[in-house]
C-alpha cells in the first residue's frame, strides 16, 4: 500500500494536486469527438477509442498502422492519416451564431478536412511545417509538401507569398519556399489520398462488422438531426459547385462520394449512440451542487526552532459547488470543523475555504469544462489575499485546490497492491466528487489538509419516499493517519434503505482491510441521515452522514456523505457516494 508519513504527504500530496489541476486533460473544455478509429492512434499519449473526447491542445499521434477521424461541434470533421502528428491549438464555437474560429498545426503526415459551420466562416486554419492554410467552407487534403481542395477554396501562404485554390486544384511545398502556381494534381494523387484515409485490412473504423448496415446508418442520423430521413453527411458536406473542368470532374465526384461513405458509416452511428448516451452526464449546465467533505488536517507549530509539534484530526463538513456554463467559471465552498481528541493542541476548530469565483469582479481561479471536468485553486480577493478562513480569521500562504477525480486517478491515490481493483466507484448520474488539497498559514501554525468531496442536485423533503425498500450501491474513499503514517484508502459501500422505517443498514467492505457494518436513522429532515458503524479490525468505528440527490430517474436515486473513522492510534476522514441499484 502507498504510505507517506505525515510529513512528506503534505508535499507529495500537492505536487500531484498540482499536476492533475492544471493538466489539459484534467479541466480542458470537449471541442469534438474520435468519431472513427484504427489501431495505434494517441491523444496526449493516451489511446484514443471510439467516442473519446477531444479537448483544447490536444496531440494525436498516429503509427503507421493508425488513423483517426475527429467530428468537432461545429460538424468540422478531420481524418489524421497514419505516421501522422496534429495538435488542436484553439477551437471557440458559439452554436447560436453559428461562428467561431478553429487552429490546429500538422506537424507531420497527413489530413483529410471536411469543413463544417466555421470554415463557412473563413476562420478555419491549418498551420505545416511549410506553410499556413486557411480554408473556407470546402473539403481540402493537407500533407507537410502538398495541399489540394476538394471543393470550396483554400489559401496557402508560405515563404512570404500566397496562393489561392479553387476546387480540384493543388500546390506543392518546400520548406521556406513560395507555394507552386495552382494546378492540377499530379497523376493518381488523389486516388492515392482516398486509400490513405481508407481502413486498412482487419480495421473497423472502431465498430463491430456490420455495425454500419444502411438501416443502423439511417436510425443514427435521424437520432442526431431529430428528422426522418435526415442527412448528417449533408450537413457536414456542403455540395461542391460544378468542376471547372470536365477532366477533374471525376476526380472530385470520387473524393466527394467517399467523405459522404466515410462519414455516414464510420462517424455518424457511434457519435450519435455516444452523445445520446452522455447527453445528461456531459452537457455544461448552470446549477449549485451541495454535499460534504471529509478528511484529515494536520497543524504544526512552526514557532520553535528546534522541532515542530504537530497535530493531527478529522475535518468535516458541508460542500457547495456552482457551476455556470454561461462564463465557464466555477466556485466551491468548504465549510466545517475539526474534531480534537488526544494531542488535539494545534488544531483549528473551524474552516471555510474557497476554491476558485464565479464572481466576475474577481480571477477566475478555476475552470469549468464539463459536467465531468472543473475544478479551482484557492480564491482571492483583488488584492490577491486569500478569502478561505480559519477559526473565522483570514489565512496566509495559501496554496490549494480541488477537482474532480476519475476512477482511475483515485486509484493512483489509493494502493498499490492491487485492492482499489475491486472498489466499484459510483457511476453516478448527477453525483459528482473528487479530491481537495491546502496548505496555508496561520499565526505561528501551518495547516495542511487531505481531503474529499462529493456534491449532488439537491432533492425536496416531500420527495423522499414514505414507504418502500431501495439499495445503493457505491464507494468510500478516505485519507487515513495509522499511528502516524497517511495514505489513502478505498472500500465498497452498501446502503439498504427501507422507507418506511426511516432506516438504513450500512456495510463498507475492503476499506483499508476493514469492512464496518451498522445502521443510519432519517434526521427530522428526512433527505439527511446519519449513524455510527462499527468495524472488524482494531476496534475502528466509522461515523456516518449523508444525504439523498437527485438521479436521472428518481428523486432519490443518488446519495452522498462525510465518513469519520477512529481507532486506537487510528484516524481516517473522507465521503462516500452510491446510486439506488
């Protein structure tokens, strides 16, 4: 199991804390979709699947044996060819005016564009090695010595001059050098593109054979255009004008016929599946999240010069999470106590902390990119003093955040021997929760907190059930102080609720080698519910506190809380999450 003693956790801790927060990946805003892919395509190095997000800076990187097609919001799609290298540097697109701008550099390969909404606008632009293309509403294929429009037209600048091509013309590129006068293609070059951007043999564009029959193609598109016998491939392929000539004519016909194939049977049925199947969980909506916190705060005197007394204790506490989509901004609030017990001296009694503003007056500090994607560092004021406080008096120093966590990172927090594998983490539909750090100064003491949160869409008193049995089934996450030694720990959690009784019956399986069994009482609210637990190991006991949220099918379906641990020499704080099986 990873443990760090309690001085070393603060620092390892926030290092990662850090990391993860201003990783891209971590609150970059989704600009599209991997709407096809072929074996060995990465993005940021990580391997890119069918319906994959696409975010801000992206990198894709592909191998010989791979390719990707990209469907960006506003219908733009892109082929990434194999031994190929592109990076999304700026994708802004407002739906409602139907504009925006796109930027990406092709630092090695080969692309295939198909322009949607904003390339009609003139704001679609390719950077290579060689040169700058801009394109406008049309279709163009893109190398680092070589660019040719389909249809529409594009501008090539390069070496101090620029050319413009109209539909079926080409222009070579040298590096530093001006582009070449439009032209005809050399022979077989477009032929020899289309295979390109074609599967290879045993690929399948990410979907199972057969998956693309005519009448899945057409139930997909009338899902995604919500039009009988609507055409996705048309709106992503304005029709070209006629060809200038009739030798070029065949030329286009076929480019054109196998973007409209392409896109029909290898984008649009697993996109389409894809957005109606997250459409709750990832849209970007405007509400206030409230929940819990749970964790444990360590307080060191720092005033003596010869060593530094320290204290460590429970912190818990009450969650508010606002998200607006409007400004992408986002803004949390961590209010609660701490509880003393034995060498209890230099621990504060309460906090309230802030992590990043909505308020437009002040930094941002924080991001919100999607339902699954924001967090915030610590919130300050104009002058940039920090506005958490504890024990209602300003801090000093303050250097914190929180955000949310996937499973996968909350496995690389917990153990390394193999039993956060067997933890069955919420898959919440509206129930979010993640990971909160802080380090800051007060007085002569300095206060490091390790902590979790989940927050819900609240539900209404009337709503709960009167009578009738549910189950929910979730995870317990925890930070955890064995005589003196911190990690993190994960366990499973079960609650079985009967309704009428106004009564729960609690297990946690697994969690740091403890499972606790025990029983929760509805509060005189009966959304809130809280006991006490008791554990097989150590004499540990786990107190409990929760509410009801909202699930996309029941009132109730969802539930979250703050978890207390004690034991001899044993502390552990942290939150639990479940949905109603």
């Amino acid at each position: 199991m990873r443990r760090l003693s309690g001085q070393r956790i603060g620092q390892s801790v926030m290092a990662a804390l850090a990391v993860a927060m201003f990783s891209a990946s971590a609150l970059a805003q989704e600009v599209g979709k991997a709407s096809a892919v072929n074996p060995n395509a990465t993005a940021n190095l990580r391997t890119i699947t069918i319906g994959a997000s696409i975010t801000h800076k992206e990198r894709i990187q592909t191998t010989s044996a791979g390719s990707v097609q990209l469907l960006f919001l506003d219908k733009t799609s892109m082929t990434v060819g194999p031994n190929s290298d592109l990076t999304i540097d700026e994708y802004v697109y407002d739906p409602n005016a139907g504009s925006g701008k796109l930027a990406a550099t092709l630092g090695k390969g080969a692309l295939r564009f198909v322009g949607g909404q904003i390339s009609h606008t003139g704001d679609a632009e390719i950077r290579t090695a060689s040169a700058t293309v801009g394109i406008r509403g049309g279709v163009a294929l893109i190398g680092t010595h070589h660019v040719y429009a389909g249809y529409g037209s594009s501008t090539v600048s390069s070496g101090g001059s620029t050319v413009t091509l109209g539909a079926g013309e080409y222009t070579a590129l040298q590096g530093g050098q001006p582009p070449s006068p439009p032209g005809p293609p050399p022979p077989n070059f477009v032929l020899n593109q289309i295979q390109l951007f074609q599967s290879g043999s045993g690929q399948f564009g990410g979907v199972a054979r057969g998956a693309a029959s005519q009448g899945n193609v057409q139930r997909a598109e009338n899902r995604a255009t919500g039009t009988p016998g609507g055409s996705v491939a048309g709106s992503l392929t304005p029709q070209p004008p006629p060809p200038p000539t009739p030798r070029i004519n065949p030329v286009v016909s076929t480019l054109n016929q196998t973007i409209q194939t392409s896109t029909q049977q290898s984008a649009v049925q697993p996109v389409a599946q894809q957005i109606q199947q997250e459409q709750a969980a990832n849209a970007r909506p405007s509400l206030t999240l409230t929940g819990f916190v749970g964790g444990l705060m360590t307080s060191v005197f720092n005033a003596s010069t010869y060593y530094a007394p320290s204290s460590t204790g429970v912190a818990g506490g009450t969650a508010s999470v606002a998200l607006d989509a409007t400004t992408g901004r986002m803004q949390a609030n961590f209010n609660g106590d701490v509880a003393h017990g034995p060498n209890s001296y230099y621990l504060p009694t309460t906090f309230n902390y802030q992590f990043g503003s909505t308020d437009p007056n002040l930094d941002a500090q924080g991001a919100y990119g999607d339902y699954n994607h924001f967090g915030g560092a610590a919130a300050e004021d104009k002058t940039g003093k920090p506005l958490s406080t504890i024990n209602g008096l300003p801090v000093t120093n303050q250097v914190g955040a929180m955000l949310t966590v996937t499973r996968e990172q909350a496995r690389q927090l917990t153990s390394e021997d193999g039993s956060a594998a067997a933890t069955n983490f919420c898959q919440c539909d509206y129930t979010r929760w993640g990971l909160w750090a802080n380090q800051s100064a007060r007085s002569s003491y300095a206060d490091t907190i390790l902590g979790f949160w989940v927050a819900g869409r609240p539900t209404t008193a009337t709503e709960v059930p009167t009578s009738g049995q549910a189950t929910y089934a979730g995870h317990v996450i925890a930070a955890i102080d064995n005589q003196g030694t911190q990690y993190v720990s994960t366990g499973n959690f079960s609650n079985t609720v009967n309704f009428g009784t106004r009564s729960g019956q609690v297990t946690v399986t697994g969690l740091d080698s403890t499972n606790y069994t025990g029983q929760v009482q509805f509060l005189p609210d009966p959304r809130n519910f809280a006991g006490s637990l008791a554990g097989d190991t150590g004499a540990r006991q786990m107190a409990l506190t929760g509410s009801f949220f909202r699930g996309a099918n029941s009132p109730v379906g969802e539930m979250g809380g703050a978890v207390a641990i004690s034991g001899a020499n044993y502390l552990g704080g942290g939150i639990f999450a479940a949905q109603k099986k």
